[in-house]
C-alpha cells in the first residue's frame, strides 16, 4: 500500500488553487515540503518512529479536502457549551482548520498580543510570522554534527543515529496547509487570562484537516494555553496538526491539550518546542476519548537553564489507539526535563508510549526523569512502551522508568474492609492513577474540570464529548 | 571472606598495568579452504566434517535464505561494511600434515595452557570441564568419559552428529531457526564446531562445563554453534570463554547457542566475553554478532544468562529467554564494558508465554574512552502468560564525557495480570568515590577499577568463582586508560 | 454476637487455621495472644474475608447472619472493622475522599441518605479530635508518608468514622512508642461503647494496660489451647509461652 500517492498527486494538481486561497509566507514552504514528502512518502510500521501506528492505513482512505475555503455554517459559540467553569479564558474556535473570525464579546487580550487566524497574520505581520513560520521545524530536522555520537569513515562524520530526518506529515501539512492559529506575545508581556482554544471539527463528509498553530513567546512573555479538540458529526475525520512553539529567553508557557473527540477520529498532532536561556515550558496533553491519536513531540532545548515539563494522561478503551512520542533533545548544558505519562487501556484499546531522552556532547549537568507508567484493565488491550535514553555527556542526572501492571491488589482489599464496594475501589485507584498528571495542571479550574470528566469517563458516563450536544 | 576480598583487590591492581594480554598468535599448521562464500563452500565445510545429508541440506536452505537476506541497520552501531567473500569459512588447525606427526600439535596444547586452559586433565581448573575449541574446529574436550558415566553427553558439536545424529537432529535449529535473523541464516550456513551438551533426566551436572573458543588464524571468520539440551529435573552450568590475538583487521563471530530447558531442569550460561577489542585507534579487533537463545519448555524450569562483556570492536547480541513453560524463570544479568572505540547494543529478549512466569533483568553498562554503549531488551507478555512478571534495572555508568550510554527497552504487554516494572539510570562515576580513594593513597586508574567493580558487583557475584576473579580483573584491564 | 464454630482455613493450601471455637458477646473485649506463625493474623484475615485465605471446614455467625457468605464490604457495613497490622499506602487517594466513600456505602447499605459534603467535613472533624490526628493528615493521600504511630492513629480514626460493633485490632501496638500507644488506645476506649466488643491482637501485655480484656486466649499451632482471664496475659508476660506448650505436650501425652 502506498498511501502517500493520492496527496502527491493532490498537490501537483491544486497547487495553483493552493497559492490563491492562502498567503504568500504561507505558500512559500510548499514545493520544499512537497520535494520532501514526495521522497520520503508516509512511513510504515518498520519506520522506527513510527512503528505503533500504521501511518499507511489512516491515510488510505479517500478524504476530501475544503481546498476552496467554504464556509461551514456553524456558530461554535452557540453550540459549544464545555467551558472549563470559574475559568475565566480567552475563548477562540477554530472550525476543521479555519479560524473563527466572530470574537466572543469577552476575548480581548491586551498588551500587544496577537491571537488571531495564521494566515490572516501572515498578510498583516508578513515579518513578523515568516521569522517564525517553519523555521522550528527546519531547525529541528537539521542535523547537528559532532555533537552526537558517530564515526569519521572515509573523511565523513556518520552519526550513529538520525535524529533528524524530516517527518512525514509535517510535510504533508506544510504542503496543504491554508489556516489555523498564530499566537504572539511581545517582550515582557504577561497574558493575565489564559487563552483557550476550540478545534471544532466538523463535516458532512469524510474530511482532512490540515490545522497550523504558531505560538511565539518574546523573551519574558508569559502564557497559557488551553487547546480542547472536539468533534461534532459522525463522519470519518483526519485531522493533521502541525504546532511550533518559540519559547524565548525567560518566556514561560503552560500549554495544555485535551482532546475529546470521537471514535471516527483520526488526529496526527506534531508539536515542535524551541526554548531559549531560562524558559521554562509545561506541555500536558490528556486523551480523554479519541479513535486514533498519534502526537509527537520534540522539545529543543537550545539555551541553558531552560526547563520543560511533559506530562501526558490516557484514558482508551473500545478500539482506541493512542501513541504518545516524545524526543527531548538536550543540546546545551544545565537544563532539566521531567516526563510522565500515564495510560488506563480497557477493552481492545492500544497504547504506546515512546520517549526518548537524547543529551547531547555539550549538555553536561543536565538532570532528566521520565516516567511512564500504565495500567492494563483487560487482557485484550495492549501497552507498548519503550523509554529511551540516549546519553553522550558524562556529567549527567537521568533516570527513567515504565511500569505496566494493575491495581494494588492490598489498596483494594483495604478499601473494602471499609465498606467501599470493588468496583468503586477499583475506580477511585484509577482516578488516582491518573490524577497524579492532572494534578500538574496548574490552573486549578482546569484541574477540577479534568479530575471531573476523568471521573465520569471511568463511570462511563462521558461516551463522547462532554459539552457539545450535536453527537 | 576478607581474605577472599583482599586477594581479589591484589587482583585488580596487578593487572592494572596489563594491555589485553591474549593477543599472541599460535604458529601452528592450519588447513584454511579459500576465502569466499558460495554453495560449494557449503558443500566442502560439510564434506570436510563428513556430515550426513540432512545437515547439508539444513545449511543449503539456511544459504539460500542468509542470500535474501540485508544486515539489519536498526542498532545503535556504526558497522563497516563487511565482504563475506573476503573470509575464509572454515580454518582447521588440528589438521595434520600428511607427511608430519598425527598427534595433536603440542604448540596448540601450549596455547591453551598460556590462555590459562590446561587441556591435561591433572592440571585442570578443579571441576570444570572444558571444550577447546580453535578456529572452525574442537581441539579437546576434557573429562568426556566421566561424564559420560553419568549419562551426560558432553562433546564438540561434530563429534555430536556423527555419535548423537537424533539428538543433534530433534534440538539442532528448534529454538534459533535458520530464519531468525541474518547472522543466524549465515551461521547456519557456515558453522563449524562448538559444544553439545545433553543432561539426561534427573541428573545434576557434578562439574561446570566450559567451552573456550579461540580465533587464531588470519582473515577467518568464526561461526561455532553450541546446543544445550537439560532434560526433565537435571542441572548444568555452563561457562563460555574466548579470546583471539591482535590484528590490525576486523574479524567475523557470528555464533549460535541453543538451549532447550525441559521441565523443572535449571541451566545456568555465563560467559566472559574478552575478544580482542581493537587497539585505542579503534583498529583490527572482532564483530561478535551472536544469536544466544534459551527455550524454557518444561514447567518449572529455570535459564539463568550471567555475561561479562569486556571484548569485541563490535558487540551485538541479545541472551534471550522464551517461556512457554507454566512457572518458568528466566534471568539475564549483564556487565558490558566499552572503552577507546569499541562499540556495544547488548541486552535480552524475555518473551512470557507460559502462566505464572518470572524473568528478571539486571543490566550494568559501563561507557569510557569514546566508545558507544547501549542496552536494548525486550519484555514481551502475551496474552496467555497470565500473572507473569518482571523486574528489569538497567543502570550506565559513565567515564567520559565523549563516550555515549543508551537505554532502549521495548516492553509489549497483551495480558491484564501480567507486572512489568523497568527502570534505568545513568550517571557519571562518583567524584566523590574517587576522591575518597584517592585520598587514601589509591591511584584514580585503580580508583576506577575498584569503583567498577563495585559497580558491577550484582553480576559477577552471578558467576562461578574462577569466572567471578577473570571478570574482575578484565573490567580493570578494559578500562585502562579510560581516566583522563 | 460472634460465634466461630470449628473454623479450619489455610492460605495456598497450607492450613494455618486447625478447628477455632470462639464466642465473643455483645460488649466483650477479647485478647488473642500467641507468637509469630501461631495463626492470629489469619484468623483476622479470615473474619474481614481476605481473598488470599481459604475456609476449608467450620462457620461464622455474626449477628446471627452466616459471615462466610458475605463479601468484605458487606462484612464492613454489617459493623465489623479491622486495624490493620500494616495499613497500605494508597497514592493518590486523598483520606477525605476514601473516607466519604466508605461512610456513604455503609449508609447506603443501611438504607440511608448519603450524607452532604458539608456534613461529612464536619463529622470528619469531630472525629478526628478522639485520635488527635493532625488535618494536616487527613487532607494527605491515604496512609501515604505517615509514620507508624500516624498509620495506627490514623486506622482508629476511621474506625471513629465507620462506628463499627465488632473491631479487631491487628498488632496495633507494633511500632508503637508509649505516647503513641496510649494515643490510639486512648481513642478506642473512646469509641468503646457497651455494645462494641473486640478481639484485640497482641504479643505483649503492654497494650492490654490500656484495654482491659474480659478474656485472653493463647493461639498455638493453629487452635485456642488456653482461655483466661487478664492474668493470664500477665503470666504470659512473665514466663513466656513455652509453659503453656509444655503443658499442652503432657495434655496431648495424656
């Protein structure tokens, strides 16, 4: 099967149609991305990187493609009843990949920032977005040498690993892409509510949606983000997301991810984090219900003393399929990562964990703990992880662990003996097993949110999504 | 027991100013078939062996399948390329000259003996037996006929088809199949001697069976094939030794062990690993690309892997345990030592499928110089291996900040009883162990050793004491000129 | 209210428990004395229903309901409590959230309302003053990083919260300091009220300064072979267990 066919053939005949529905800075990275694509094509499962999730199927089927821009007639705000209680955010939608332009009468971020569609931002800050737009991504599939372990053979330095080969789907959303979100806040600006955004996604036929976010953090900018992907109707949706995420000396971004699609879903989320001196980053993703999710992850940490928290929970069952991936590449000395996720399988769910740690030549001092730890609930779901540490400094602190087992057998019995039923023992260790990564969200409404729809997800009372009435 | 330490310390700084100390060559005549791989080299390896027509036709189909076949590049490993038809296959140095002595060459009982061998059974290691075995051939196997009084066959595998062809014909491939991987289709294509082994029912091995290997002649390669077979409720411990002498070019080790545990028996595999590493450029010294597999059938029964890894430019292996049997246990303990240019990707395989089963993983990595270190395992729990259980630790030590330490554990798990608990660290040797050492007079190289040592101590005490002594002083030796 | 009738039970099929007979009354408070091995701890386990410990032969009445049919949260709202000898920590659990759980089960189970988060913070106070225990304790995950004396402190207040009618008190003096000991037995004596009664669990006199018992019966090997009054756990305090085998070596002989 090669799947990539379709989208190369795709390309070559919309690529007019492509330039004159989307900006120019936007257009420029499409006959690179598409000499990549065309390359590599879409991996298999012997694709190291890839080998937990067939690539090749999820994108077989024939999608259509709103490459004309239509409209969807929906009013998201009217529709969208799931908002996080107490929290007082700044609420965007964005619908497949099109930024909502109607602004909720509330959101109005001050001080300079810019929350507004990419697109629309590469017209008006063409300077501004084009610095941005891409280039963490090029950044992060440039290989760096000698800085890694490898041979000089025949005059040549051969790494022993490629760390950084361009990924397909990156350049299949570069090649595609028309819309989605840009995010900018100036020097020293301090973002006083959080920002949430709505992926609405939405269709009457069996859609790919190609979703772009660019978020860029000056030097000591602050900010939250909440992204919540949901899905309104019943038709297969495959859904690219490519986010880049510029984290400027001293910036500090929370940035957190809950999606609660459904089983019709297909999302393939790559995020790509650059952080400079001192910045510190947070990132929790949470897959409450979804049908096939694939998020990658590759964290850059390009200046000293920047720290990134990467904590992730799961909750699957049915015929779910999650694959977390993460790649935290210490490049410079003194930096410090912490990872956890965590994953509850039941009935046929599949679950697959990857993390590698890599600290490069020049990263002394660096300290890294990544944990994942996971409970199977049946016989018939299935936890692969692989937590992987790739170390080439020898002047370092890095720990890692995997677990896979079930619940504490003497927890439960002591629960009982206090009158608690089984089954309601059984629950409680699950809300706390994944409430160790809710517990940290530092936006405590968000946090009560989540330890609630956690909660009804494990009684079974949130089948799809929670707030929308549509599905 | 002090006394016991302090002769093992006496060790380690002995040894601390010795280079790899196995390099010498044997001067000894050796009948070596030309270089090249094609069918009839096949056909003559098997021919000069005088084996029976099934074995041929199981190296031919391996043949045909090893042509098929690339060499994996998903390991952590900078491999050169290697020209197949630049090795000779088969290199007999117990050939006798038509016109010369046709008794064994003393000069190779010499080599044995200097390698700390002796092959004379009065001269012994005291209860150990031992297969000599040099390039593609098995020059003496010790203390056979006692053995042979308690219904154990221990003999060279050539020997085993022509005195054993059933037994060698049931087990031969049935836990490594021809099909396994590269170097398992190569070696059974091409293999020459190695051991059998066959512990009948109820019997307890009294002695520890070893077999040394030894690469001697020139732009050879050594493909052995050992075969281990415990039957119902017996006991064997088998130790694995090797070296081979300093050369400038890289040489070829593509081995196989096989060993089948039936119910309620118990082996236990050590080996010490000490093939020429290469020289501190990084030049000559062996590929040892070995496919080592443990079949736990029976119920109740129990493989233990002990390895102390200190030789080879190249090391890629993975001890592996399959358990079908209900209640088996499985263990893999493990010491790879990397220094200069030397590379590793060495670890296990636990695939549970029986009920109740239990396999353990304890990994020591030790990185210096600029070489490469990684340990790579996997833990598989399928869905009938209710209530299984590990525990894997793999910990990297290292020594230089040009030197890499990985960790790539794959763990699968298909059953809702089964527990996997994994984890690792990796670290730097203690500034403040060594200061203390050197404080008390302790020069650092020493220092390290000892540090190592310690380090390293969970594994080594997992071997028979002769082996446990010759391991601790090979750590010392391997990570000489590591501390800067 | 308890009757145990020729109780034989054994844990992977080896039988620790060889024929009990045992009658505890409304109010009684027994103390079961023995060394390690003896069987106290599984016959513990055995009336609180452990799933790790067969019952081969004999039967259990409590409150004239047959014990042995019913689950280990039935046996819980039926008022039986348990302090365990090792309470288990459970991360992530908070104590108020466990003990809310475990109040409205029972209430449920007797066919009351459940109660209000605001009436529950308010009993969870009060109950904690018996046992001293620290808020600090009780906004933590269940027994997660407590101290030993904590651990104890904290299995008696949950007996304050469940107001069970039979409790066993598994070796609640082990690793306990004198203060700490008087602490928890201070607040059992609290929580003593004429109709409880108890099978209190020990190696030592010591904890039976502070609660008195009406009966102290010797385990050995798996039966009763003694049954006395409180002085008897004092002779057993001077000289040992070995007279009480000794003496049971000539009964057998006889």
């Amino acid at each position: 099967m090669k799947s990539e066919q379709q989208y190369i053939e795709l390309f070559q005949q919309c690529r007019q149609l492509l330039s004159s529905q989307s900006d120019v800075v936007l257009d420029a990275l499409r006959d690179e991305a598409f000499r990549i694509f065309k390359r590599i094509g879409l991996p298999d499962k012997k694709a190291e990187r890839y080998k937990y999730t067939d690539v090749q199927e999820a994108f077989s089927p024939n999608y259509g493609l709103n490459l004309n821009r239509l409209q969807f007639r929906i009013n998201p705000y009217d529709v969208f009843k799931c908002n996080v209680p107490n929290m007082s955010t700044l609420l965007y939608f964005i619908v497949n990949d099109a930024f909502h332009s109607k602004e909720y009468p509330n959101a109005k971020p001050s001080g300079g920032i810019i929350i507004s569609s990419l697109n629309e931002a590469a017209h008006l800050y063409p300077d501004l977005v084009s610095k941005y737009y891409g280039q963490i991504v090029r950044k992060a599939e440039t290989p760096s040498i000698n800085s890694e372990g490898g041979q000089i053979i025949d005059g040549e330095f051969v790494p022993l690993r490629k760390n950084n080969e361009p990924d397909a789907i990156t350049a299949l959303n570069t090649m595609l892409v028309q819309d989605g979100l840009f995010i900018y806040v100036p020097k020293n600006t301090v973002s006083d509510k959080a920002i949430q955004v709505v992926n609405v996604l939405t269709s009457t036929v069996d859609l790919l949606v190609n979703r772009r976010v660019l978020v860029v953090l000056e030097e000591g900018a602050k900010a939250k983000l909440l992204f919540c992907d949901e899905s309104m109707s019943d038709v297969n949706m495959l859904a690219t997301q490519v986010m880049e995420v510029y984290a400027g000396p001293s910036s500090e971004l929370e940035l957190y991810e809950l999606e609660e699609t459904n089983m019709k879903n297909k999302r393939f989320s790559n995020l790509y984090v650059q952080q400079h001196d001192k910045s510190k980053v947070t990132l929790n993703s949470i897959s409450l219900h979804n049908g096939l999710t694939r998020n990658m992850t590759y964290v850059s940490l390009e200046g000293e003393e920047s720290v990134i928290n990467l904590y992730g929970g799961v909750i699957a069952d049915k015929e779910q399929h999650v694959d977390n991936h993460t790649l935290v590449d210490h490049k410079v000395p003194k930096c410090v990562s912490n990872e956890l996720f965590k994953y509850v399988l039941d009935d046929n769910s599949v679950g697959a964990f990857a993390g590698r740690i890599l600290v490069r030549n020049d990263a002394q001092k660096t300290e890294s703990q990544e944990t994942n730890a996971n409970l199977c609930v049946t016989k018939t779901a299935h936890m692969f992880t692989q937590p992987m540490l790739e170390i080439y400094a020898d002047d370092v602190k890095c720990n890692h662990g995997a677990t896979v087992g079930q619940l504490n057998e003497a927890a439960l019995f002591y629960m009982r003996q206090r009158g608690i039923s089984l089954d309601e023992a059984k629950l409680l260790l699950k809300f706390a097993f994944v409430g160790e990564v809710i517990d940290k969200v530092d936006l405590e409404p968000l946090r009560d949110r989540l330890h609630y729809l956690v909660e009804k997800r494990f009684r079974g009372e949130l089948n799809k999504c929670s707030g929308c009435r549509l599905c | 027991m002090e006394n016991l330490k302090q002769e093992k310390n006496k060790l380690v700084r002995e040894v601390a100013d010795r280079k790899y100390e196995y390099g010498f060559i044997t001067d000894v005549h050796t009948d070596i078939i030309e270089k090249g791989l094609n069918e009839d080299v096949i056909r003559l390896i098997s021919a000069r062996k005088g084996e029976p027509e099934w074995l041929l036709d199981f190296r031919l189909k391996a043949y045909s399948y090893w042509l098929t076949q690339k060499m994996p590049t998903w390991p952590h490993l900078q491999i050169p390329e290697i020209d197949y038809q630049a090795i000779s296959y088969y290199a007999d140095p117990t050939a006798k000259k038509k016109d010369g002595p046709q008794e064994i060459d003393p000069e190779l009982m010499k080599t044995f003996d200097k390698l700390g061998i002796p092959l004379e059974e009065r001269l012994a290691l005291s209860g150990t037996a031992v297969d000599a075995v040099m390039d593609s051939v098995s020059v003496k196997t010790t203390f056979k006929e006692s053995l042979r009084e308690k219904g154990i066959i221990f003999c060279s595998i050539s020997e085993a088809v022509r005195e054993h062809p059933d037994l060698v014909k049931q087990y031969l491939g049935s836990v490594v199949p021809y099909r396994d991987n590269f170097f398992a289709a190569l070696n059974s294509a091409v293999f020459s001697d190695g051991s059998f082994v066959y512990v009948p029912k109820g019997v307890r091995c009294p002695m520890e069976l070893s077999t040394y290997f030894r690469i001697n002649a020139r732009n050879t390669g050594q493909f052995e094939r050992t075969l281990i077979v415990a039957d119902d409720d017996s006991y064997v411990s088998y130790l694995e030794g090797c070296t081979a002498p300093m050369r400038d070019e890289n040489q070829l080790h593509a081995a196989i062990v096989e060993i089948v545990v039936n119910e309620r028996a118990e082996v236990k595999y050590s080996t010490v690993q000490n093939w020429y590493p290469g020289d501190s450029e990084g030049k000559g010294g062996v590929y040892n690309f070995v496919t080592k597999r443990g079949h736990l059938r029976g119920a109740d029964s129990k493989l233990s892997w002990t390895q102390v890894e200190t030789g080879s430019a190249i090391t890629w292996k993975y001890p592996s345990c399959v358990l079908s049997g209900n209640n088996s246990q499985a263990e893999f303990y493990s010491v790879a030592v990397t220094n200069n240019y030397q590379q590793a990707d060495t670890g296990t395989k636990m695939i549970h499928i029986g009920e109740n089963t239990k396999s353990t993983i304890i990994s020591k990595g030790i990185s210096a110089g600029k070489s490469h270190n990684s340990y790579r395992g996997l833990v598989k729990i399928d869905a009938r291996a209710d209530g299984a259980r590990n525990y894997s630790s793999c910990d990297s030590l290292l020594l230089s900040d040009t030197c890499g330490a990985h960790t790539f554990p794959y763990i699968d798990v298909k059953n809702d009883t089964g527990i996997v608990e994994h984890e690792a660290t990796t670290s730097k040797i203690s500034e403040d162990q060594l200061f203390y050492c050197n404080q008390r007079g302790i020069p650092a190289e020493e220092a390290v050793g000892l540090i190592v040592n310690g380090y390293a101590k969970d594994v080594l005490n997992k071997l028979p004491m002769e082996f446990a002594v010759e391991a601790q002083k090979l750590l010392s030796v391997s990570l000489e000129g590591s501390v800067g | 209210m308890l009757e145990i009738k020729n109780l034989h039970a054994s844990i992977n099929g080896k039988e620790i428990l060889k024929g009990i007979n045992l009658t505890i009354n409304d109010g009684e408070i027994h103390a079961l004395m023995g060394q390690n091995g003896a069987g106290k701890s599984t016959l513990s386990n055995v009336l609180v229903g452990h799933p790790a410990y067969e019952v081969t032969q004999g039967s259990i009445t409590f409150n004239g309901k047959d014990l042995l049919a019913l689950k280990p949260e039935e046996r819980s709202h039926e008022g039986i409590f348990m302090s365990f000898q090792a309470p288990v920590e459970i991360p992530g659990v908070s104590m108020v959230n466990f003990m809310r759980a475990a109040v409205n089960a029972k209430r449920k189970y007797l066919g009351k309302e459940p109660l209000t988060a605001g009436e529950f913070l308010k009993i969870m106070r009060e109950k904690r003053k018996i046992v001293e225990l620290d808020s600090k304790l009780s906004n933590r995950s269940v027994n997660e990083g407590f101290s030993g004396g904590e651990k104890k402190r904290n299995e008696i207040f949950q007996m304050a919260m469940l107001e069970p009618t039979f409790a066993i008190l598994d070796e609640t003096d082990s690793g306990l300091d004198v203060d700490a000991l008087r602490i928890v037995a201070d607040g059992f004596n609290k929580l003593k009220t004429e109709k409880t009664s108890a099978l209190v669990i020990t190696h030592y006199q010591r904890l039976l300064d502070y609660i008195k018992p009406d009966f102290v019966h010797v385990l050995l090997d798996g039966n009763i072979v003694k049954t006395g009054g409180p002085e008897l756990a004092l002779e057993i305090e001077d000289r040992g267990f070995d007279w009480i085998k000794a003496e049971r070596a000539v009964k057998n002989e006889e």
